[in-house]
C-alpha cells in the first residue's frame, strides 16, 4: 500500500490479491509534481504484478481538473493502465475533469479498452 499526500493533490494504492484488482485513488489537483510521485509510488507497487490476470480501478471521484501541462503524465500512465487485464475509471464528480480523462484517453486510442462509470456498483471486472 503506499499513499502520498500533499496540499494539492494525493493518491492512495493497494492491491486486492484475492480478487486480482489493483486498486488507485486520486484525490486534488494534480501538478507535475504530484504526478511524479504518482509514478514512483506506481511503479513500486504495479511492478511485481502480473498484468494478464489483474485488473485495475482508478477511482477519481474526488479529483479535481488537470493543468495543462499534466496532460503527458496521463498519456503515460494510460499507457501503462493499458498492460492490465482491464481498465476501469471511476469518473471524477468534476464534469470538466470527466471530460480530460475521456479526452485523453480518445487522444491515446484507449477509448474502447477501458471502462469509465459514474457508479462504483456498476464496475465490471
């Protein structure tokens, strides 16, 4: 598990063996520097996964909307979310930061891979 927490934005991570799920919840306003410690923090704990079996979720519901400049880190780490078994967003309550990930993720032709819902009762996996 490892969870960082700053004045702007925070995620939290951890991974449900059991149910094969690896969990990430975003929080805030995202900077540079923030997504930089979101990448570290990933990479430890995505690394030792075995990515044809696990799904993950990105819970977004309390993130807020997204510098412009941030918008490379998303490409990357939707990349990266690509590697897993399946891909599910749980969707900002910010209908701009809604429209961002959803941008992004047509931008990166990951549109049709990965699943965003409002509901977490209505996640798929």
């Amino acid at each position: 598990m490892a969870e960082s927490t700053n004045q702007l934005g925070r995620h939290h991570m951890w991974v449900d063996p059991k149910a094969k799920v690896f969990h990430i919840d975003l929080f805030g306003f995202y900077g540079v520097d923030e997504a930089e410690k979101f990448f570290v923090d990933y990479e430890k704990n995505a690394t030792t996964l075995n990515k044809d079996e696990y799904s993950i979720v990105i819970d977004c519901q309390g993130l807020s909307t997204f510098k412009p400049d941030i918008l490379p880190y998303l490409r990357d780490a939707y990349k990266a979310y690509a590697e897993f078994k399946s891909v599910s967003f749980i969707n900002p309550q910010n209908p701009v930061g809604q429209m961002q990930l959803k941008r992004v993720a047509r931008e990166t032709n990951m549109r049709d891979k990965f699943q965003f819902v409002d509901d977490p009762g209505k996640l798929q996996l």
